[in-house]
C-alpha cells in the first residue's frame, strides 16, 4: 500500500501528539496524587437525614483516634451542607459526600479534592491539603437553576490553630 509521504509525516505526528497527551496526563495524575473515585457504597439519598452518619447532627468535621481528619458532607440542591468546613494542613483528610438529591459534584482548584457526588452513592476522597486559607468548593454538574450559586467554603488552618 502506498502511503504518501506527507500523509506519513501527519501519521507518525498525530500518534507523537496522542502519546505526548497520554504522558502529560499520567505525569500530572502521579504528580498530584490524581485517581478515579472507586469508592462503591450505596445509601438512600432520600432518607440521608435518618441515616446515622448524614444526619444533620452528624455532619461536619471530626478528628478520628488516629489524628487523622473525617468530613462529612451534604451535596443537596443548591448547597453543600455544612457550608463551610475548617481542616488543618499537611494532615490526611478523608471527605465522605453523599448527594441528598441529584447529580452534583464538588471540587476545589488546586487540589485533588474533586469527585461527582452520585444520588445513591457515597463518594469518598481521601487528601492532605497544603496550602493554608480559603477556598471555594465548587459545584461542577450541573444541577439546576442555582447550580451557579452552589458552593461551600474551605478554611485550611496551621496544625496548631485547629479546634473541634
Ligand atoms: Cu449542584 Cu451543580
């Protein structure tokens, strides 16, 4: 088969620029600790409020036996509950969602702290967060007509100014 040689050229350039994006991506992906939520837990997203750990006295921040951080949040039209959460830097945080309505998601730039929030599911992301000072938290599927305006506040305090 004759390929021409200009075509050549565009063929062996298309599969360079394909394996140069697939190398940035992983490379970005190892860098910054970057990998697909996998977390497979089912709960009812309507009755988060009569659950034990989504019920509205159970939210929020926790420090766990080991110093580690729990959060635990509310995605629901068209806020994220609580709405805002205080964490320490440089300390494993581990984030729990649920989704008390429809499909959101939540995401905060910079960070690898990003994951749909799936009506039905529970999705967990575990981080340590780096930078100290606030950060928005925003909603990245859409939701609705005040899927603009959904969005929590994160506060990433020094180790030694944190209290529960
Ligand atoms: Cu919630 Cu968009």
């Amino acid at each position: 088969m004759h390929i021409d040689a200009t075509e050549k050229k565009w063929i062996y350039l298309t599969f360079l620029m394909t394996f140069a994006g697939i190398g940035v991506l992983a490379a970005y992906a190892i860098k910054d600790n970057i990998y697909p939520p996998s977390n497979v837990e089912t709960i009812d997203s309507a009755a988060l409020h009569l659950s034990d750990e989504f019920n509205e006295d159970a939210i929020g921040v926790r420090r766990e036996k080991d110093g580690s951080i729990r959060v635990t949040m509310v995605a629901a039209r068209y806020g994220f509950f609580p709405q805002g959460i205080t964490v320490p830097v440089d300390t494993p945080v581990k984030i729990r969602i649920a989704s008390a309505d429809v499909l959101h998601g939540i995401h905060t730039v910079d960070t690898n702290f990003n994951t749909m929030v799936v009506p039905g599911y529970v999705s967990e992301v575990n981080t340590t967060f780096k930078k100290t000072g606030t950060f928005p938290m925003f909603c990245n599927e859409y939701c609705g007509l005040g899927h603009d305006f959904m969005w929590a506040r994160l506060t990433v305090v020094p180790k030694e100014k944190f209290k529960l």
